[in-house]
C-alpha cells in the first residue's frame, strides 16, 4: 500500500490562531509489508571425493646412432714429374682452337 503523506500549512482556520487551532484528528495506523529477514547459519559437512588415478605407460622408440667405420688402404706410384704444368699447357692449346 503506497500512502501519500501531504501536509498543508492551513494558517489561521475560523479567526483562530494556530496556537489555540487543535483541530480532532483521529490517529490512524498503516501498515507496511512484512519484510523476511534470514539469518544464515553453516556447518561442516563431510564429503567424501574419491579420485581414480589411471597410470598409462607409453614406450616410445627413439633413435641412438652407433656408427660403424670401415677402413680401406691403397698403394698409388707417384712420379717426380709435375704434372699440373703440363696439364695448365695443354688446356691453352685446346682453347685457342
């Protein structure tokens, strides 16, 4: 329920001043909506979790190189001669052909 409190300033009401003006106004009484109020109390409850744990073991191959040498030999004759300036003469000729 919404009331509308409007209070007028009436002054001098019959020739009376406001000081002997007492007009019979009878007292009411409203009532407003009740309003809930709560009040929140906790307490500890025990709750169990039970948590399965699954181990997965995963193998992986990786790969480790063991090298393996092999070892060949060879005799070469060699001769005094230096071969690079008879090599370096013959080219020259084949190009100014």
């Amino acid at each position: 329920m919404i009331v509308n409190r409007n209070y007028y300033y009436m002054g001098n009401v019959g020739g009376v001043n406001e000081a002997e003006f007492c007009p019979d106004c009878p007292t009411q009484t409203i009532y407003d909506p009740p309003v809930t109020q709560y009040e929140n109390y906790y307490h500890p409850q025990l709750v169990n979790v039970v948590q399965n744990i699954e181990t997965v073991k995963q193998h992986h191959c990786c790969p480790v190189y063991k090298h393996y040498y092999t070892h060949t030999e060879k005799n070469v004759m060699v001769s005094g001669v230096k071969r690079g300036k008879r090599a370096k003469a013959s080219s020259k000729k084949q190009m100014k052909k």
